[in-house]
C-alpha cells in the first residue's frame, strides 16, 4: 500500500506540475477542467499498471531473484521484537489514518447539514434559493443560492454566472474531489487539485458573464461588490477573495489561439513515463546483503565447467556492480570476491585473462518477471512488489519454525553465522534444484530438509506462460560463545 500512495501522489506531482507550468495560462477551460480531473484518476489507476513491453528485453532465461534474510535462533527472537514494534506502529497510523477519515466525514456532514438549513430557511422557486439577511451567492447541486441584500444592479450578473455553474455541474466535479478528500485526508496534493478545479470552474462562469457585459465592469463587479465568501470547499461561490486576483487577469488574458493545443500533447510522453515506473516497479532490488547478492551471482555459474563469451560478458557487467562496493567490504568479503572472480575467469572459453580492467562499462540488466510465484495464502491479485514482500515474510515464518536452531551449537559453532539457500520454483510450483552452503554439512543439510518442505507455490509466468524462477536466500543465526 505504501508503494501505492507513494507513486500515486508521485504521478499527481508531475500532471499538477505540468498543469501549472504549461496549460494553467491558456484559455482553453474546458479542456484544463477535463485534464485535472482526468489526471486525478488516472493517477490513482497507473500505480496497478504493468506493461510488459519494456520488461521483456531484460528477461533472462531462468529468472533469478534474491530474498531478505532470514534470521533463526536468538537473531530471530530480536527480529520478533522489532517487527513486534512494527506491528504496533502499523496499528497506530491505521488508527491515525481511521481518525483522520471519520473526522473528514464529520466535517462534510456538517457542511450538508448547513447547506440543508439554508435550503429550508430560504425562499425558494425550482432553482433559486433566497437566503435572508444575507450577501452570499453560490451554487450547489440543482440549486443557487443568493442572498436577499445583493444590490438589484449587480444581481443578473451574479445569477447568470451562477446558472453556468448550475449549467455545467460544476457541484459534481467538487464532491468528487471531496470524497477523495475524505479517503486521503492526508494527502496535500488532493486539496490543491480542489482549489485548481474550482478556479476553472470560475474561469468558465466568468466567460460566459461576459456575453452579458463588458469585462470592466464585470471587473468592477468583483472588486466593489462585498458578497459573503460562502466557505463549503464543494459549492461555487460568485465572490472568492483568494481566487479574486486570477479571476481579473484571467477576464483580460487574451484569448488563446488554437496553435496553442500542441502543449496538451507533451502529456503523453508524461503519461508513457508514468507507465515505465509503474511497470518496472519489479526492478527494484531488494535491500539484502553484499554476501547474498555475490553467492547468488556466483552460484549461477559455478556449476558449469565452461561458459560462453556472451556468458562470461553477462557476468562481469553483473560483478561489476558489486565490485563497486569493494569500499565497503571486510578482508573476508573482498577474498570471496575476488576468489569468485577469478574461478568464474577461468572457466571462460574465449581466453579472456579475468583482469577486471577489461570489464565493460554496460549497465546490468535486471531480471524482470511478468507474474511472480504466489506462496499460498498470499493474494495473486497485487502488485509483484506485494506478492515478494508477502512470500518473503512467509517463508521467513515457514523456516524459523521449521529449522533446528540448536544444530550450530551442537555442531560447535560460535558468532554469527550465515547459510546460503538457493531453489528453484519450476513450472508446476514445486521447489527444486536445491542447493546449500553452510560452515558445517550437518547445516546444509538441514537447510534443504526445511527449503524442500515449502508447499507447492503457484508458478511464475511470464507472457501467460508458467516460468521457473530461481531463488536465493541467505538464513543467519548467531552462538554466544
């Protein structure tokens, strides 16, 4: 969810940027009031948005991914408490979060119920509401409001500017950014796409009143006229002092030429870069350890006794991403480094030496999968960031029962240790090609017992297709001595 509303309000960033930059100056009213509500929405559909078409020119055959560590013995007892605290922080924002709607809720009933009262105080025919003792002058619904001491002289402009509103439904537009208000409370982007909404719904009515009169003394109307500012966030209010300064320069901003739509096709290259991020939301890597992403790396090729050119130039651009991090790593991370290299150097046909110089300065190609496996019990449904974070936490769960985290000590291991798991999920979903390093045998062995008892998953697929998909998992465990 939290990738959700973060590229969500993301994509409303960049349309109500492009909005203001480009198209918020131009004449064009009806079609700025069609893009902010159409990029309202579309912002909240474009997060659950997969396009493959950039995806698959980084398909690689089998796919390989790489799962969080998990911790075992006393490394997953402080592991609990953590997520334990986590849990809780999580329950407190769902209570935030609840509050802040109910609150919301609150507020929009209490503005019916007022917009109600003045229904029934007032005199009314079909559509006009007479307000008593009143100077206000908006619109709601099927019906205007106006107030019984707006001036005779200025009330045909008031009223024929509120009947374009009432015209164009311009009511409908607000309550729909209203209910979104209530389900996103919290979010600012929303209040601002409401404020925009509602000045282009006055550019429109104040357009339309100039058919009727000249624009200085409409102008006039709004400068010398003290109508109440009526303040429901979902009615169209004739005299709104913040908005009083755009009404004016927008009466006399000369007339857009239709040369001028062009600037509404930049749109699309936005929207294409939208569905980019959107889709490749699966390249990004998961936070795991140097040792993970090198064992993984390695173990790839370790098993063959030669590898092709074009395998070999696969590898070295993949190590050279790691080998970047050599800053960071101990002496005993830099040696498996190194002695990775060099043994994957040798068994390169082509007689490359495996000097790291001649590395190519290539960008990695990640591997993308269309559909990943779906662990029982998780929703196949959402997005492929959801389905990995709830596979991880599974199998996670899955091992800390299932392993023997007495085995290190009786095997006479002390510290931090760490066994690299890699499986495979084939075609039909079942667990395969399992493979474990470990400090002693007896915990490999024991890492494939608990891997090969992991139930059948629901395979990956990638073009409608079943795919296997490799997995590597790292599993530490911590001995006091």
């Amino acid at each position: 969810m939290s990738i959700y509303l973060l590229q969500s309000m993301l994509f409303q960033a960049a349309f109500l940027l492009c909005y203001v930059w480009l198209l918020k100056r131009e004449t064009f009213f009806a079609y700025n009031r069609l893009y902010l509500l159409a990029a309202l929405v579309v912002s909240f559909i474009l997060p659950f948005v997969e396009i493959t078409l950039f995806q698959n020119q980084f398909i690689q055959e089998p796919v390989q991914m790489l799962l969080p560590e998990v911790q075992i013995g006393q490394a997953a007892t402080t592991t609990t408490h953590e997520a334990a605290m986590a849990l809780g922080i999580k329950k407190l924002l769902v209570i935030v979060y609840a509050l802040g709607v109910l609150v919301s809720l609150i507020l929009f009933v209490q503005k019916l119920k007022g917009i109600n009262a003045l229904l029934a105080n007032g005199k009314s025919d079909a559509t006009i509401v007479m307000i008593p003792n009143s100077s206000e002058a908006f619109t709601f619904l099927n019906h205007i409001f106006l107030g019984d001491q707006i001036p005779a002289l200025s009330r045909k402009h008031i009223q024929h500017h509120e009947e374009v509103h009432l015209s164009q439904k311009h009511s409908y537009d607000l309550l729909f950014l209203e209910g979104i208000k209530i389900i996103f409370w919290f979010n600012p982007l929303v209040y601002r796409y409401q404020r925009e909404l509602a000045l282009v719904h006055e550019f429109i009515a104040d357009a339309a009143s100039l058919k009727l009169t000249s624009k200085q003394i409409y102008s006039g109307a709004l400068l010398n006229q003290s109508f109440g500012t009526h303040s429901v966030s979902f009615t169209n209010s004739f005299y709104h002092r913040s908005y009083l300064k755009n009404r004016i320069v927008m009466l006399h901003q000369n007339t857009t030429t239709q040369k001028s739509l062009w600037k509404y096709a930049l749109v699309l290259p936005l929207l294409l870069l939208m569905l980019c991020i959107s889709s490749c939301e699966n390249e990004i890597q998961e936070d795991v350890s140097f040792e993970a992403r090198v064992e993984a790396l390695y173990s790839k090729y370790e098993t063959k006794e030669t590898i092709s050119k074009a395998e070999f130039k696969e590898f070295m651009k993949a190590s050279k991403v790691l080998f970047g991090e050599q800053s960071k790593l101990s002496e005993p991370e830099m040696e498996r480094f190194m002695t990775m290299l060099n043994t994957i150097s040798n068994k390169y046909i082509g007689g490359n030496n495996g000097s790291y110089a001649q590395l190519e300065s290539e960008a990695i190609p990640f591997a993308v999968i269309e559909s990943v496996p779906v662990y029982p019990g998780c929703d196949a449904k959402t997005p492929n960031a959801e389905l990995k974070k709830c596979m991880s936490e599974k199998v996670s769960s899955f091992i800390q029962q299932a392993f023997n985290a007495d085995l290190g000590k009786e095997v006479g291991l002390v510290g931090k240790n760490k066994i690299f798991v890699q499986f495979t999920i084939d075609r039909q979903g079942h667990v395969v090609q399992l493979k474990a390093r470990a400090p002693h045998p007896s915990l490999e062995t024991e890492a494939i017992r608990v891997i090969s008892q992991l139930p059948q998953f629901q395979p990956g697929r990638q073009n409608g297709q079943p795919k296997a998909v490799i997995y590597s998992l790292p599993i530490s465990f911590e001995i006091d001595e």
